[in-house]
C-alpha cells in the first residue's frame, strides 16, 4: 500500500470534543447547562440577587485578567462589536485617529471610523498573513487595533509599540486576545471583550475595560454626533459608574452571565490566567507540530512571533475555496472537525482555534483526520 492510500483510510479515533470553531468556541471542558447556577434567573437583573451575580461576574474578570485598580471593567450591550463601537463613538474626534488593519476585524473598525464618524485616519494597512509598520504610528492620534487578529490569524506581539506618553489613546478590540496574552494593562486606554472566545461563555455581552485616560477623555470631551442610550457612559455629566460595579445600561441575559461565571471559575480552578495560557499554548504547539509533520499544510501568518495562539489560520497547498468546502465539509459530516473553514473574507484555508477550552488531545487527535480529508480528496 502507498503512503498515500495508507493516509485516505480514515482514522478511528476522533477528537472527543471536535469543537475547533473561531467564536463561539468549545464550552469548556466538563461544562453542561445543569450546572449552572440559576437562582438569578426569572428575577430583576437590578435586584439585590441579580445586580449581586453582575459584581461577581465583574469580580471575577477582573481577577481573571489581572487587571489592575487603574483600570473599570463593565458589562455592556451587544458583544465585542457593541464595546468596541461605544468607545469609539463616545471618544474619538478629539484629535486624529489611526487605525491599523491586517485582517477583516480592523478593517471593520476603519469602515467605521471613515464611512458613520467621518474622521479621515490614517490608516496603515497589511495583507492577510502579515502586521503592518507598528514604528509608523504618530501618537499624537488615538489608535485603533485589533490585538489578535482573528480571521488572519495574526497578532501584536506584545504592548512594547504602544510608547508609555503617548498623546493619543490607545483602543484595543482583544476579544480574541484576552485570557491567552499577558497585556500590559498600562498601555491600553480602551480594551474589549466578549466572552465567548478563550471563556467559552456566550455571545449579547461586551465587556468594557477603560484606563485612567479613557476616562479623562469621556469626562472632558463630547462628540458632536448624536449617541443612542445603548452608548451612553455619561449620566449628568459624570461617569455612570455604576456600569462598571453591574448597573448595565439595559436588560442583561442573566443565563449568559451565570454561564461566564461558570467558565470563570473553571478558569479559576485551573490556575487562573497562567493556568488559561498553558493550554492555550499546548494547544497551540501541538498544532504546530502537525504543521511541521506535513508539507501541504503551512501558516498563513508569515512571521512566527505575530503568529496567533488562539485563532491559527493554515493554508493548505494547491486549496481554493471549493477544495476548502468540501474538506471541511466531509470533517464536519464524520464529526470530526466543526467550523474550522478559515473566514469567509480571508484567503480560503483552515483555522483552528487553540483557546484554552479546547483540549490539547483533540488537536493532536486532529492531525490524522486532516490528512484523511486532504488525501482523500486528492485522490
Ligand atoms: C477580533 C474580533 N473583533 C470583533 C469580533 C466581533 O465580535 P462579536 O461578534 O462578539 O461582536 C470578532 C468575532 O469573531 C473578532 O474576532
């Protein structure tokens, strides 16, 4: 028998938990619905109890991220997009805006900034695969980015760029990026999250993080444009603090949160963040071994220090989008792999994503299942 027959007879193990999507990702491991607490549920998310389950949640991130007493972190609408929205439409047009873009997320955010507040970036672009000129950016403008880009699969490599006295503020979309990166919480004014990326929670919530600056900025600066109540982090003339202590702007989904409070403190039981980043990176390198092991397969993300340990985006030689299609197709018909096609504006390839919910022996339990579908769809 070739080698090549040999690697189309499909293997027998398959990885317990084929859960390899992007966002949503896996639950984490051992999770069911049953065992959420569910007291919370049917009462005012303003009651005692529920406004009580909102701190703890907050509590928990809060610990979860090392976030220092600096920085408020608060629960608002309309996941990671709503965040991300609201700070830029509640901060920017105070001074000129940079926004970088590399991937289909930043270039979102720059749609926003040119197209709805018609601010004019600069705006400093790179292809699928690689990070643009970090050295270009004038900090005397507030900057957009994308910390992990996820539908490229390429990330900052750390917060060294970001200069301690800056002018500008600093507004990152880590949503894919938090629970698996050590962030230098000092150089970010603005950071947002969803929670179900390396938490495994639910979508509807954004989580909202402001430095000391960022809240300088909303308590000096008012937009010109009109701002609808599901922005507003005003109240009077101050700071609505109590966003950030679990007085959400609007109606929370308290099944979500109970569920991010779940996947929190399985976080916790694992050690933490450390304990989070240890599997991400497992994850992480067991995949990298399966890329090094087979020649078809290779990164999207050129250079290996930008390289995303969450969502990693492999080419496949010789694939176009149809190829894609049915490879992941056929995965997903033996319940093997799910949602592992690369994003619908990126380059057609594989992402797989290695966020600590997902388990290291899955990934590795992937590998023959990827040749299975490769070469039998060569043949
Ligand atoms: C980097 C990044 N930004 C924004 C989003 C949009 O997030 P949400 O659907 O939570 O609003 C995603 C979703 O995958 C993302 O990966």
């Amino acid at each position: 028998m070739t080698e090549h027959a040999h690697r189309a007879i499909m293997p027998t193990r398959k990885p317990a938990r084929p859960f390899f999507s992007s966002g949503p990702c896996a639950k984490p491991p051992g999770y069911s619905p049953a065992k959420l607490a569910t007291h919370s549920l049917g009462r005012s998310h303003r009651s005692k109890l529920g406004k009580a389950r909102l701190a703890h949640c907050i509590d928990l991130m809060r610990e979860l991220l090392e976030l220092p007493a600096t920085h408020r972190l608060g629960i608002v609408p309309a996941s990671d997009t709503g965040a991300y929205e609201m700070a830029m439409w509640t901060m920017l047009g105070a001074r000129p805006v940079t926004a970088l873009a590399w991937e289909s997320f930043g270039e979102g955010w720059v749609t926003d900034a040119v197209k709805q507040l018609k601010l004019a970036p600069t705006v400093i672009r790179a292809d699928y695969g690689a990070l643009p000129d970090l050295a270009a950016i004038d900090w005397t403008h507030d900057v957009l980015f994308t910390w992990n880009g996820t539908t490229s699969g390429v990330r900052v490599p750390n917060a060294e760029w970001i200069p301690a006295d800056r002018q500008g503020l600093s507004f990152a979309d880590a949503t894919s990026a938090v629970f698996a990166y050590d962030i230098d919480w000092a150089k970010i004014d603005v950071a947002t999250l969803s929670w179900q990326k390396v938490l495994g929670g639910e979508g509807a919530h954004g989580v909202l993080i402001l430095g000391p600056r960022a809240v300088e900025r909303l308590e000096t600066y008012t937009p010109a444009w009109p701002l609808p109540k599901v922005f507003r982090l005003m109240a009077k003339g101050a700071l609505n603090e109590g966003i950030f202590t679990g007085e959400t702007i609007n109606t929370p989904s308290m099944l979500a949160v109970e569920d991010a409070i779940w996947a929190l403190e399985w976080a916790k039981s694992i050690g933490g963040l450390k304990g989070l980043m240890a599997r991400s990176d497992a994850n992480a390198a067991a995949l990298d071994k399966l890329v090094a092991e087979r020649d078809w397969l290779s990164y999207l993300a050129v250079d290996p220090t930008t390289r995303s340990k969450t969502s990693v985006c492999l080419s496949v030689v010789g694939a176009d989008a149809a190829f894609i299609k049915a490879f992941t197709a056929a995965l997903e018909k033996e319940g093997a792999a799910y949602d592992i096609a690369g994003y619908r504006d990126a380059p057609p390839g594989l992402r797989i994503w290695c966020g600590a919910t997902v388990d290291t022996a899955d990934i590795e339990a992937l590998g023959q299942w990827l040749d299975w579908a490769f070469h039998s769809l060569r043949s």
